[in-house]
C-alpha cells in the first residue's frame, strides 16, 4: 500500500503543470483513524504552505460531507473521520472520492481523488442461520443442489474464497466456482446415495471462508431431510433475469417475472416462489408472487438512493427439489430532482465605490440526476450591474460589471437560476440581497439657490425669521447636516452676531433689536456640513431685510427750530399773490410711505395771508399784503408722514412785513417790545376799569421787589452798578449806539463756591464794547444781548469730587436808570460725556452648569458689564468670541443676546458629546472710537441618566460542587464609564 502511494504522488508530482487539468490521486486504507495523514497536498501541487493560508484554502465536495480535512500550516491532507468503504461504495469495485481544494486570490480549483483501499474489517454471513434440503433417496451421486451463498460486504481477496462442510461425511462436498458471467456460486454436491432407510435425516455446518489475512468466517446449518424418489428438481427458464422500472412507478407495478419448471408431475412437479435476499440488500422494495412468479413493487424507488437491485429467487417443488436464479432490477432515472445550488461565499454589504469586476459571491450547482437530467445551465435575471460568469466545472462567479451608485439604487435583488436539461426542465432559483453601503460622494444640497427672509424693524431679541433647509443624498452619519454662518465674503470680518443659525434645523435667528435706519440689508453665509469623513459641505447666501416701521417722526431741517428767537423772514408790503416767503424742509428717517411728507398749515396770526404747499413745503402769500395786516405774522407748519399710524411735527416761523430793506435794522429787542405791547393792550384796557387796584398793587409790588433785592445781593448774587459802568456808558452814548447801558448779574444755583463759566466776547464784535469785572470772571456787555459763556475750570463727568452734570446760570441785565430796571435768563447747562472708560465686566470670570439634553434656545447665564460714560459711550453691546465645538463653529451652539449679555444655548447639548465648552465675550460701548473688555465663560455640562448599560460580553464563573455555572453580566453604563 505504501508502494502504490508512493506511485500515486509520484504520478502527481509529474502531472504538476497541469494540475488544473490533470487530478492528484492518493489512496488510504479504511477504518483509519481521524488526523490520520493521507499525503501534503501542498508539496504534490506546488504551493507553500504560507499560500494555503494567504489564498485561504479550503475543500469543497460534491455531497457537502467533509471526509477529509486539510492542515493549512503544512499543507498535509488529513482523515477528518472513519472511512468505511462499504458504507461509502458498497460493492463497487473501486472506491473513489472526488472533492476540490479551493484557493482564492486568485480562484483556483485544484482536483484531488482518493481511492479508498477495502481491508478485511467483514466475516461472511449467511442469509439464514439453518438450510434445509429434502434429498429423494436414490440420487444418483454428483447431482449437486444449489446452495444460497454467504455474502461478505468485502471485496477482492477479502471476499469469500472457499466453502467447507464440517464434520466431513460420505455423502455431500461442497463445490464453489464462479459462472462465465462472473457470479458466483456454491452447490452441495451428493458424492454417495442417500439410503432412506439407514438415515432418515443428517445435519451438517456449511463453513464459508474469505481471503483476507487473518482470514473470516460464517457459518450456517445444513439440515437434509432424505424424501422419496422426486428426481426432478425445477429449472428456471433463464440463469439471470434484468428488468427495468421507473423510478417514478407506483406500488403494485409489475417488475417483472421469473418462471421455473418441473418434469415431475403431482406435488412433486408444484413449484413456489420466494426470495433468497442477499445480505446488506432489503427486498421490503419487492414482493414475489409464490404461485406466479410475478415481482412487484411495494414503494416507489428513488434513483438516487440505489440504481439497481439485486435478487435471488429461489422455485421449490413439492418433492423439496429448488433452483435458484439472480433478478437483476435496473431503476430508471426521471427528471424529479431539482437543481441544488450552494453558495461557498457571499459578500455582503458592498460599498458603493465598488470597482467593476469585483466578485460578490461564488458557488456550485448539481443536480442528483443523471444524464440529460443532471445538465446544468446558469442564467441571472435581468441585470445590469452585475453578471454571472462560470469558474470552473460546476462553480459560478457572481461579479459585478459597472460602478454603484447607492443613491439610485441602494439594494439589488440578484436571483440566479439554475435549469436541468430533463422533460419538462426543473428549475431552483437563488436570491442574493446586495445591499450597497453608503461612501460620503454627496455635499449637501440646499432646497433653495438664495433665501430672502424679512424682520421689522425693532424686533424683540432671539425671534425667528425663517430656517434653511439642506437634504444630503447619503445616508447615516454621511447624510447629518450641521449648520452653520460664514462671512459673506473670504475678506470680510467673523459673520454678524445678531444673526444665529440651529445648527441642527438651520433655524435663523435674529439675537438683537434691528433698526432699519442703521442697517436695511443684511447678508450671511450659511454653510451646511455633513458628518463624513472627509466632510463635505456647501453654501447658500441668506439675505436677511429690515422691514422699516414708522418709527421715526418728520425732523424739520428749515427753518432751525433749536434758535430762540425764532428767525423772521422779510416780506415786502408790495410782494402778490404767489411770492415764496420760506420753504419748510423737513426729512423723515424712514423709508417708503413712511417717508412720504405733507405739509400744512396749522396755525397763523392771518390764516388767510398764506398757503402753504402739501408736498412741496413752500410758504407763499395767498393774496397781495395790505396795510391792515400785523407787521409780525407767526406761521405753524404741520409737516406729518404716510405711515401708520402717521407722526407729525411742527415748524415755528414768522415773517415781517416791511416795506424796505432799510427796515432790518429793527432789534430783536424791539420786536420783542413789540410783541409785549400787543400783549399789554388787553391789560391796559383791564387796568383803565381798575385804575385804583392797579396802582395799589403796583406800590406794593414796589416795595416787595426792593425787600427782595436786598435778600439777594446778601445771598451771593452780584448787581453790577451804574457806578462801575459810567465811563464805558458815557462813549457808548456820545457813538450813539446804545440807548440805555445794561449790566449783567450771574447767579449760579449748584452751590459752588467758585465760578466754572465766564462771560466772553459778544457774538457780533463789530459793536462796542461795555466792560463788568467781578471775582467769578468778566462780563462783557454790548447794545444786543447775545454774550457767550465759556468754561474756566475743567470739567469731569465721571469725578467724585464734582459731582455736577448740570449747571442752572441766571444772568441778570440790569440798566443805568433810577430806579434801575432789569430782567433775568436761566441758562441750563449740562456737562456732556467724553468717551474716556472702557466697559468693566461685574466679574472676573463667569461660570454655569448647564444639564445636558437642555431645550434649544435656553437661557444659560447673564454677563453683565458697566461703562462709568454717560449716554451713548455708556451703552454697552455684547459679543461672543470665536470658537469651535467639536469642529462646528461656536456661534452654531452658543449665542449672546447683544443688548442684555443673555448667553443662550442654541441646541441640545449632551454630556457623551461634549463635557465642557470654553468661551469668552466681548463688552464694547458706542463711543468713537469704541472701547471695550474681555471675559472667560466656562460652561460644564452636566450629565443626566439617560443611556442605559449595555452588555459586552458574559464572563464564565467559578463552578462549585452541587451548583450550575452561571455567568456573570458584564455591563456597561455611557455615563458611569464616561465619568
């Protein structure tokens, strides 16, 4: 045995070249024990043994069963389990098992054949423990009776090779041959005449013996009964019958039948029928009929269970005379097996960035039927992505042909279906579900190419005025879209901090109050991430617009109402119908409709002197002026907008009637006069009715005034006297520019004890000049009077020392005469703010807790910060720094409201995530130039119970007597490990 291994492999070695042709053929003897070496495939076949692991190299058989295993480390061809030949082939005259080893990378087949070698593991065995034979007396010697052979389940020389009666006797030997068609047999041979009346009856042991080493043996007992004369045994009318059924053919169907004969006539001459089974064959297939002959089925037979059965049909007469005959039952095969398809490897999901030519899956088809019914064809059903092509015998590739594109098709259904080449064809189909993982081709793609999204104007802070929306064509993490602003421009400075967007529903916000007079338009990058890796993202312009509101009111630019008096405007006494006095000119901050003026006239000394111009604002005279009209006229200009509801404001003016320019040189002061004396006529007119009361009350009034004046002069306050101004007055009057000298008074009501104002030049210096000297500075006095007051001592809003912001002066004109008569102004006077402090934070640094999963828009903490200015440089706005959460942009998590320092938290946080987020915020005020402060924020997030544990694996516990194993849980809890 070990020779013909050797020639076996030797014969491979040569025929190595064409191993995908030529099979490599080994042999082992049955019953060898499992792990049992059969010969190293690897060394017969080329290959290292690295390569079997490398290709991963397996077997692969027809029938699915595994008999043999390989050793990938040495490449050695192993028994996996007990061989036992007879079960494997049955009688066959060789043993072959035929199976693949399988190498992919490439995929290769390589074909190994194993011969299984008999050895003599079995004794002969007789179909019966006793055989009876009735022997008419008189036989003549050398007439033989056919015996029912052993059977031995081994072949060769292992099988039966000689047959002995024990103990010898005279009269029977045993003779065993084998026929011209290779059957064997065995017939008791009657050497000496048998005397009826010496022996009734004689009993013997049939030993049958094979050729193994050591040899086996059976046994059976032989029991002759010696009848009378019956010397006619029957005779089959053939030696070996053969008949064919389907395999399909119903119980009952006749096979066929045998027929025997007898020359004997009576009992002797009546013959029956019945089975002589071999060993190892079951005739539960079969039944005979005694008195016919006649063989039938009793189950349907199955083609691929056995092709064939054989029988042993023995014809008895009445006498005990038997000849025995073989029935040969050759089974048809139909078409009743569909095909069997078995897939070897199946790759599934597959990434969409599959290259074409891939293989998915690999696998053989068979079919248990044989010839026209056991061809095999492959077919795919309608595909365009993939292919099926043949690899080798009966194994298929299945492999794709042309890229994937998940997006337009995220799953294939494969159906692969194998026809047999039987009438009618039978088929089976094979589903494979292709499922095509997803790989991030795709940025995200905004709904809209630009969104436009408005707000009104003074809109209460966080208010949303719309959301962007990007769909990603991926799927999972490749297709999570975060949002976030950009500048609109690469040169431009971080996005605006009124603006926010959810960066997880592209929400916009507006954080602060917009005024459409600072700002009308406002435009931001929104760009729109996806979770890949790498990341893809794309961009969309959001134009946020200021709806205007009618916030403002009609500022009135001409004539200047902040001038006191009012400036007159001249108008001839000759001037008609239609002559422009003035335009009023007025402007509205806002815009639109909100912006459209009319004017009208409100109010006038002579309603119908003048017109007024609805959209022009031209002040014309209705008619010609005439001389009964007041030389003075007061005009109200109602100037109002179109907005809703509509705000209006006024404009004050007057014109003179004169009838040349010479006429300008009238005073202020005597239009002042004038326009007392037109208020006095009503009360000289009251006073000529109660003459008497008057004059009383004037005497008292008198009186009272000097009283009061004295209180005053001891109070501080200062009178300039006629005294101190003679020599100045006496100039003035002999130029004849002033009638009266004045003399001016300044009182000053903070308590200061020092003067922080003096008076200056006049404001027309081309007139003379009149001089006062005091302690708290100089007064300067001229015929008008217009004087300025200027600062002599420097002024601090902020300083602790003076804590004066508003000073009430009163300047008192006093003239020469006797008794001197004056009268007084209250100048109010406000030290105005310089922008000279930067903004103060009220803390060091800011800190807050924040629980995870909080609601979007939360509020998280305030910041607070002070500017010791006043007004506009007091205003503080708030602003958060640059940053990035988890590679987002900071703005997209974190917001601050910019009038408040309110910091809110724009999405759900979660503790897993995120732990911690560092930030800081700017205070800024509104002076010019701006100045401002920073301050740290730390935000800890605070875990919540909200993940349960989870399982990783079970640990085996320790077993104890009287106890099961239990294992042990080992969980998991996202909070606990993360903390």
């Amino acid at each position: 045995m070990a020779i013909a291994r050797q020639v076996l492999c030797l014969s491979a070695f040569l025929s190595l070249p064409h191993a995908r042709s030529q099979p490599l053929r080994y042999s082992v003897a049955e019953e060898g024990e499992s792990g049992s070496v059969v010969a190293n495939v690897a060394e017969d076949a080329g290959l290292a043994p690295a390569q079997l692991s490398a290709r991963r190299a397996r077997l692969a058989s027809e029938d699915g069963r595994q008999h043999f295993r390989l050793e990938r480390g040495t490449g050695r061809l192993l028994v996996a389990e007990r061989l036992d030949r007879e079960e494997l082939c049955g009688q066959a005259a060789t043993c072959t098992l035929p199976f693949e080893l399988v190498l992919v990378n490439p995929l290769q087949f390589l074909r190994v054949e194993v011969t299984v070698e008999d050895i003599n593991d079995h004794a002969p065995v007789f179909p019966e423990e006793q055989i009876t034979f009735k022997i008419p007396e008189r036989n003549d010697p050398g007439s033989r009776f056919p015996l029912v052979g052993a059977q031995d389940l081994d072949i060769g020389s292992n099988s039966i090779q000689a047959y002995s009666i024990s103990p010898e006797n005279v009269y029977f030997n045993v003779s065993f041959g084998i026929r011209s068609n290779g059957d064997k047999y065995a017939e008791l041979v009657l050497e000496k005449s048998l005397d009826r009346e010496e022996q009734l009856e004689m009993g013997f042991r049939l030993i049958a013996m094979d050729g193994g080493s050591p040899p086996r043996s059976g046994t059976t007992q032989i029991h002759i009964i010696v009848l009378d004369v019956n010397d006619n045994a029957p005779a089959f009318t053939q030696d070996r019958y053969v008949g064919k059924v389907l395999e399909n053919a119903p119980e009952g169907s006749v096979v066929l039948s045998v027929v025997a004969t007898d020359l004997d006539v009576g009992p002797n001459g009546d013959i029956s029928y019945q089975f002589s089974q071999a060993v190892s064959q079951s005739d539960s297939a079969f039944v005979i009929d005694h008195v016919s002959g006649e063989i039938k089925l009793t189950k349907p037979l199955d083609f691929e269970a056995a092709e064939r059965y054989e029988l042993s049909v023995q014809a008895t007469d009445g006498g005990g005379l038997s000849a025995i005959c073989k029935v040969l039952v050759e089974v048809v095969d139909v078409n009743d097996n569909a095909p069997e398809l078995v897939v070897s490897t199946f790759s599934n999901p597959l990434p969409e960035n599959t290259l074409p030519g891939t293989v998915v899956a690999v696998f053989n088809v068979k079919d248990r039927d044989a010839g026209a019914n056991g061809k095999i064809s492959c077919a795919l059903e309608d595909q365009l992505s993939f292919s099926l092509h043949p690899a080798y015998k009966n194994y298929y590739e299945l492999v794709t042909v042309s890229t994937l594109d998940r997006e337009e098709t995220a799953r294939y259904i494969l159906i692969v279906t194998a026809t047999d080449a039987g009438s009618p064809p039978l088929t089976t189909t094979q589903t494979f579900t292709v499922d095509i993982s997803d790989v991030n081709d795709n940025a995200p793609v905004f709904s809209q190419t630009s969104y436009v999204m408005y707000v009104r104007e003074n809109n209460v802070p966080t208010v949303l005025v719309g959301a962007v929306s990007a769909a990603d064509a991926d799927t999972g993490s490749n297709a999570k879209v975060t949002y976030s602003l950009l500048a609109a421009h690469p040169t431009e400075q971080p996005p605006c901090s009124c603006i926010s967007v959810n960066s997880e529903n592209g929400d916009v916000f507006v954080l602060r109050p917009l005024d459409y007079e600072q700002v009308k338009q406002i435009e931001v990058l929104v760009s729109a991430s996806d979770a890949g890796s790498p990341p893809l993202s794309s961009n969309v312009t959001v134009h946020l617009v200021v709806v205007d509101e009618n916030d403002n009111a009609p500022l009135v630019l001409y004539p200047s109402q902040d001038s006191s008096p009012l400036s007159s405007e001249l108008v001839p006494m000759s001037a008609e119908a239609g002559y422009l006095v003035t335009k009023v000119v007025a402007v509205d901050a806002d815009s639109g409709q909100n912006s459209w003026l009319s004017y009208h006239l409100l109010r006038a000394t002579d309603p119908g002197l003048f017109v007024v111009g609805a959209q022009s604002g031209e002040v014309r005279l209705r008619r010609p002026v005439t001389e009964r009209d007041a030389v003075k006229q007061k005009l109200i200009v109602l100037v109002r907008d179109n907005g809703q509801p509509p705000l209006s404001a006024t404009a004050s003016l007057s014109a003179l009637l004169i009838n040349d320019f010479s006429d300008v040189r009238i005073t202020h002061s005597s239009l002042a006069t004038e326009d007392e004396g037109d208020s006095l006529t009503m009360y000289l007119i009251i006073s000529l009715v109660f003459v008497s009361l008057l004059f009383l009350a004037s005497m008292a009034a008198f009186i009272t005034h000097k009283l009061c004046k004295g209180k005053e002069l001891k109070g501080g306050h200062v009178l300039y006297g006629a005294g101190n101004v003679q020599g100045g007055l006496a100039d003035a009057v002999a130029a004849g520019t002033l009638p009266h000298p004045y003399c001016y008074e300044i009182s000053l009501t903070t308590g200061s004890g020092n003067s922080e104002f003096k008076f200056l030049k006049p404001i027309l210096p081309s007139l003379p000049l009149q001089h006062c000297t005091t302690d708290y500075g100089t007064v300067m006095q001229t015929g008008y009077l217009l004087t300025e007051i200027h600062v002599v001592l420097l002024l601090d809003q902020e300083s602790k020392e003076v804590e004066v912001w508003e000073y009430n002066v009163t300047v008192r004109a006093a003239d020469g005469g006797s008794p001197a008569l004056w009268s007084s102004a209250v100048l109010w006077l406000r030290v105005l703010d310089v922008n000279d402090n930067a903004t103060a934070f009220a803390e060091a640094r800011y800190s807050a807790r924040v629980p995870e999963n909080n609601a979007a828009g939360a509020l998280v903490l305030r910041v607070r910060a002070w500017d010791a200015d006043w007004g506009q440089n007091a205003r503080v706005r708030y602003r958060l720094g640059e940053g990035r959460v988890r590679g987002a942009p900071l703005s997209s998590s974190v917001s601050v409201e910019a009038e408040t320092g309110a910091l809110y938290a724009l999405r759900s946080l979660d503790y897993e995530e995120v732990r911690e987020v560092g930030l800081w915020v700017q205070a800024e005020d509104g002076g010019a130039p701006a100045l401002s402060s920073n301050v740290s924020v730390r935000l800890v997030i605070v875990d919540e119970n909200d993940n349960a544990p989870q399982v990783l694996y079970l640990l085996p516990a320790p077993v104890t007597q009287g106890s099961s194993p239990v294992p042990t849980l080992l969980l998991r809890h996202h909070a606990a490990l993360s903390a």
